[in-house]
C-alpha cells in the first residue's frame, strides 16, 4: 500500500506539473511567461495568443487535476483511509501546477487544475461555485475576486453535500494555496489597482 500511494502521490505531482500553457506559448512561437501577467495559465493565454489556446489551455489544466485523483480512486485499494490518499493526489496535482517540477519549482495559480480535482471531489460543488465565479465576477468586473470567491466556498459546499472529512480538509488546503497564490491580485484589489475583466483581467 505504501508503495502504491508513493508512486500514486509522485505520478499526480508530475501530471499537475506539466505547464501546458507554456508548452502551448512555445509551440506558437512565444514565452507566455514573459507577456501579458507573466502567468502559465489560461487567463494570460488566452490574453497573449488568443481564446482558442486560452479554452485549449483552460481544458488541459483542468485534466490534469481530475485525472489524478480518478486514477488514483481506482489504483488505490479502498480502506479506512481511501478518501484521504485520493484527496491527498488531488492535493499533489495542484501542487505541481504550482511548483512544477519542470519550471524550475515555479508555476501557475492553481484555479483550473483545483477545478479538475473539485470536479471529481464533488461535482455539483463545482456547479454552485461557478454561480458564484459568475456572480462576483459581474458584480465586480474582476476574475481573480470570482476565482478567490469559488475556491474559498467550494470546501464547505463539499461538506454540506456529503463530502467526507477528509474530502472537506484536502479541499481547504488547496483553497488555501490558492488565496496564498493570488496574494499579489488581493493586493491590487485592495489597493483598487486590479484590472477589470473588460479590460483583461490580471489573474
């Protein structure tokens, strides 16, 4: 079993850590790092190389959250502590989007990949916490607020639809990580430097 979640653990890591954004940039002849936000994920493609490589982007990101932990829900034998060890691979998966292993331990913020991984936690979750990204993100014009507002809400919708403790936890922990990611853009928001979404939003 220890092996089994190690190498689990380890292959969700290295899939979360695949920059496609980067990859997709490359392909086109640019470093998405060094345009626009500077950032690997699809909101920064999207706004370097067009919505076509941006939904591209959006959709592989958000893979390689939910493959993980599906995978890792089928390879891993069901026990006391089976939820844990999935909700720890979906964990790792944000994580390598994060601090990729190819980047140099540097990468993205993390919103599409936790969405993949939320998706398989709980999707109709994921469904109410899109109301609310769509809702904050029309009130305030800013899509880091809507992204900061889903990510710290989706762990308590988890719970009060029936997610296990230990589902709830793994969920908090990646919200968390997210906020702590998006510390520069709560700056701006409160500073009221950040870009409204009309004028392509900096997240």
């Amino acid at each position: 079993m220890t092996i089994t979640l190690i190498a689990a653990l380890s292959l969700s890591y290295l899939t979360g850590s695949i920059p496609f954004g980067l990859l997709f940039s490359r392909m086109a002849g640019k470093d998405v790092r060094k345009e626009g936000s500077g950032n690997i994920g699809a909101t920064n493609v999207n706004r370097v190389l067009g919505k076509k490589l941006g939904i591209l982007t959006l959709f592989c990101d958000v893979v390689k959250g939910f493959l993980p932990v599906f995978v890792a829900s089928i390879v891993l034998p069901v026990g006391e502590h089976w939820a844990l060890f999935v909700g720890l691979c979906g964990l790792a998966a944000v994580l390598g989007h994060m601090f990729s292993i190819y980047l140099g331990f540097k990468g993205g913020k993390g919103v599409a990949t936790a969405l993949g991984v939320f998706l398989f936690f709980s999707p109709w979750s994921v469904a109410i916490a899109l109301v609310v990204f769509v809702a904050v993100v029309g009130a305030s014009g800013f899509v880091s607020a809507g992204s900061l507002a889903a990510a710290g809400l989706i762990p308590f919708f988890i719970l009060l639809l029936g997610g296990s403790a230990s589902i709830f936890l793994c969920s908090a922990v990646i919200a968390i990580m997210i906020w702590v990611k998006h510390s520069s853009n709560i700056g701006r928001l409160r500073r009221g430097e950040e870009t409204s979404w009309k004028t392509k939003d900096s997240a």
